[in-house]
C-alpha cells in the first residue's frame, strides 16, 4: 500500500539539519526497518524495467522494475492506469523481475527477490489491477522467480525459477500447484505458450524444452548458443526463436522436433547481445534486441523478414540501456522495455505508437565527470536527460540545487589510476593485476574510485557497491536498488558518493557501507527531495508531490 505524504508527517527541517550533521560525523541514525517506508513516487519507473507483458487483444501493457512497482498502461495512448505495490523490504526485497496479464486482462501476477523476507521463501503475488487488491499470494518457492506467463486460455500460470529449481505451473481458478519440474541444471529465464497451449521453456542449463497441453516434456535440446535467456514461439508454433546472454546471436528452431533450422543475421552487431526476441503477430517477422547499441549509445531492435532467413531492418528505440524486454501486439506492433528505464510501442513501418523516456537524471558513463568536495557534503556532476546533456551541483548544508551552474571551484574527480585495476568500464571481470575481483555471475562494473590513502577502492556495479583492499580483498559489500552509474570518495576518506541508475545519488559511510542519506531531483523542475533510510527527510518547494509511504 502506497499513501502520499501529508503535513503532519513530514520531519520540520531543524530535525533534518540534526540529521546532516550525524551523517557527517558518521554516528549512527536509526535502523532501516523504519515502517512505514520513505519511497519516491512519480508516474513512471524510477529504476530498469525487467519485464513488459500484455493481454491477449493488447489493450494493457504491464511492466514491473527494480523500483519495487508493477505498472499498468493503455496501449493505444501509453497512458498510466494504475500502479501497484507489492511488499517490500530492505536490500534486494520487493525487486521485480517478471510479469504476466491474464488473457482478459483483468489479473497480473508479479514476482521477483519477492516475498523472502516473510518465512525465508519466495512468493508470486496476484492482484486485480483495477481493485488494487491482493487476491492471491504463491509462497513456498525456493529461489527468485524469473519469469511468468498466462496460458492463452487463462486456465494455466507458469513460473520460471531461479539455480536449479526449474518451473512451476499453477492452476489459474485457485492457484494450486498443477506440475512441478525439477529437473532443470540452472535458471529459467524464458516461457513462452504458443496458441495451442505448448509450453516452450530456456534456462542457462543451455537447454531448450518443449512441453504439451498437459505439460509432459515432449522435447529436451542443447542450444547452440552460450546462456539462452529468451524464448518466443511464432503465433501458429511452427518456429521458436532464442536469443542468449552470452552468444551474439539468435536462433531458429522448429515448433515441434526442435530442430535448429537457422541463425538469423547478425551483420554490423559488434557489441552487447540480442538477448529479448519476440516474433510479430504477422507470424512472418522476428525482433530481437539487448546490450546491442549503436555508436550514438542507443539500443536499437532489429527485425528480419521471412521468419528470420530475410532481410533485416534496425528500429530506434531512443533508450540508452539495455533492451530487457520485448512483447508482441496485434496489428504487428511491439512493446519494448529497457534499463534506462524507457518503455514504447513501435508500429508496423517503424513510427512510436508512443515511448515513454525516464523522468530522472541518468548518470551513464558519467564517472569521470561525477565531482565531490572535500568532505563530501556537496557534489558537482553531469548527466543526460531528456536526449541532452547537463551539469548540476547539489549542496547539502544549502540545501540547494542548480541545473547547468556557472562555476565549480574546490571539487574532486574519482581517483581511478592509483591502482592497478583494469577492466572496470562494464566488465564482469574487472582485475587488480591479475587477480580478479569479485562479482556475482551476469553481473557487471560500472565505475571505481581509488582512496585517497590508496589503501583501499570502491567498485559499483550491476546490482551492489563493493569496498576493496588494496590487496583486492573484499571487504564490504552493499546490495543497492539499482546499478552505479558513478562513484567518488571523500578527501577525508568518511563517504563513499555514488550515482545510481534510478536517478538517485546516495551517500554511504567509507568504513562500513552503511547508506547514510539519499537524494533524488527531477531535471525538469529542479525540484528535489533528500531522505534517510529512517525516513527523515527534507524537500525544495512543491517536491513533496514525490514523496510516498509504503506500507507492507
């Protein structure tokens, strides 16, 4: 449950400037259990958009992000129609990472790093949008959930399960568990039903599986391809598409013996990967995009004629992230949903039905321009918004922001070559010498900031921000909301300073990596708003309208 901030909840602003200065000081300022929850609230997602789904005549999109939010959305004029709130929690809880309409469109379920926190299990959730209600709540699941999908008929919702746990698939009039399989080597990332009711299924097992009506595994095949991650019948389920995590390349299999027939083509893609594919309704036309971008930094969709074996055409997507997802409407139109986070539907002959582009400052590649003082308590830094490029300064003891300021004396840049730490720059291998740092698996750097003392470093990546040794052993790590996009270390060595890709720019303790204090600014307005995790906060004029409290 979300309600918006009232007068009488908000903190007066001598109870914040106390706070500042305990943040400075580093002394402790209460627990992050606080409920309810300090979140921002604004119309569109704050964080990357994992999974972008419909209903079986596409009048409703329904994304669900990293923020913690499931939207809903009306496909003919990309207005927002609601937004629903899961439960949430501290660190990786309340993260989503699948999605799925029922056919008419009236129920969504959601999942992701949900649930754990209550009972030490995962848990699907499923509401009535139009409600808001909670109407049912699938606990009991071992790992994460991955991803999710209706059968066209509504009878069926199957789940796609984290390290080894396979699939389950639940009977839709009560939710009961229908068939579980166990038998799959690692994560399921991709489900997909074709009209009859088969179920085609890929997991970084690096193994494609086909099941029937009554989900018996008729077909089991080795990919040819490294970390399959999606998977896309055409609507007659003659041909099945897979596009991977680590192989630049999509395949082609048949609909029924799984039988590789071809690899559509890759020609020009020299970076990233084509790890979302969706075939059009026209059932001749295959789509595929993901870390693949072109030199301007968007990431573009590529489309093959003739079930995949024709020419190709590459669409803009004006995102500047990774594609995450991809859905196919009638009428051949295609929903896409990316890390930005931006989110559209692209027609037929290319044109945007409409594209939604974030709200919030975006700090990619952003690192060497992201600037603190010497203690840390103000932050010069430059950002892209709205397809432009833009500088901006934050004080706290101020209290003060400025889009595009005129002067910047007394500021500091990253220290990055003090060290020798290579491949950081979006690497899921980033070295001291030779010894490689730690990551989790799929995960990838951003950005480094080398202590002053050279006694230690600071790594922002995907999903966390690490402290380092000098040595390369780690010695913190905090699991964040969104990746890093930037990171600085105070002169005085107290504060780590890091941007994030939801927009914010947090203040951790050097020593620990306790988040200390957190700020969030709307570009357009210049409004903004600065909390703790205890739910002190303080905001300019009018920004309260940003401010919400969730209540699990």
């Amino acid at each position: 449950m979300m309600f918006m901030v009232g007068v009488d909840m908000k903190r007066l602003l001598q109870c914040f400037t106390i706070f500042i200065v305990f943040c400075l000081s580093g002394l402790s300022v209460g627990s992050q259990d606080s409920v309810p929850i300090l979140k921002i609230n604004t119309k569109f997602h704050t964080a990357s958009i994992r999974k972008i789904r419909t209903d079986v005549m596409g009048t409703y999109l329904a994304t669900v992000s990293y923020d913690q939010t499931v939207k809903i959305w009306d496909t003919l004029s990309g207005d927002l129609l609601a937004t629903l709130h899961p439960p949430i929690g501290k660190g990786n809880e309340g993260k989503l990472y699948a999605v799925a309409l029922s056919p008419d469109g009236k129920f969504v379920a959601c999942g992701g790093y949900t649930g754990k926190s209550w009972g030490g299990q995962f848990a699907i959730y499923v509401f009535n949008w139009q409600t808001g209600s909670m109407v049912y709540r699938l606990g009991g699941l071992p790992t994460p959930v991955l991803e999710l999908a209706y059968s066209p008929d509504g009878n069926y919702l199957v789940a796609g399960l984290a390290k080894k746990q396979g699939i389950r698939v639940y009977n839709a009039r009560d939710y009961s568990i229908a068939l579980e399989d166990f038998q799959y080597g690692g994560s399921v990332y991709g489900v997909d039903f074709d009209s009859k009711g088969r179920l085609v299924t890929v997991s970084d097992d690096g193994y494609l599986r086909l099941y029937d009506q009554q989900f018996a595994l008729l077909k089991k095949r080795k990919t040819a391809g490294k970390a399959p991650f999606s998977v896309s019948f055409t609507p007659d389920g003659s041909r099945i598409a897979v596009g991977y995590l680590a192989s630049r390349r999509v395949d082609i299999y048949s609909g029924t013996m799984l039988k590789f027939l071809l690899s559509a083509s890759v020609r020009g893609i020299t970076n990233g990967n084509l790890s979302s594919v969706a075939w059009l309704s026209d059932g001749t036309t295959l789509c595929a995009a993901g870390r693949w971008s072109k030199p301007d930094g968007t990431n573009p969709i590529r489309c093959w004629k003739n079930k995949g074996a024709g020419k190709y055409r590459d669409f803009p997507t004006k995102s500047r992230d990774t594609i995450l997802s991809l859905e196919s409407l009638p009428n051949s139109q295609l929903a896409f949903a990316s890390g930005d986070p931006a989110m559209g539907i692209i027609n037929a002959n290319g044109s945007f039905q409409f594209v939604h582009l974030p709200d919030n400052a975006d700090f990619r590649d952003k690192q060497e321009k992201f600037f603190v003082n010497k203690d840390g308590s103000e932050v010069f830094f430059e950002f892209y918004w709205a397809e432009n490029t833009y500088k901006g300064l934050f004080s706290i003891p101020d209290r003060y922001l400025e889009i595009n300021p005129q002067n910047r004396k007394d500021f500091y840049s990253p220290i990055t070559n003090a060290l020798p730490i290579r491949n950081w720059k979006k690497s899921g291998h980033p070295r001291l010498g030779k010894k490689r740092l730690a990551l989790a698996p799929y995960e990838r750097s951003y950005c480094l900031a080398i202590s002053p003392d050279k006694q230690g470093f600071v790594i922002g990546a995907e999903w966390s921000l690490r402290y380092f040794d000098r040595s390369g052993n780690l010695m913190w790590k905090v699991t964040t909301p969104a990746p890093v996009r930037a990171v600085n270390i105070s002169r005085d060595r107290r504060l780590v300073v890091a941007a994030y890709a939801d927009g914010a720019i947090r203040w951790h303790r050097l020593r620990d990596g306790r988040q200390l204090l957190s700020l969030f600014f709307i570009p357009k307005s210049e409004q903004w708003v600065m909390w703790s995790p205890s739910g002190y906060y303080d905001a300019s004029a009018g920004a309260d309208q940003f401010i919400g409290w969730h209540v699990n």
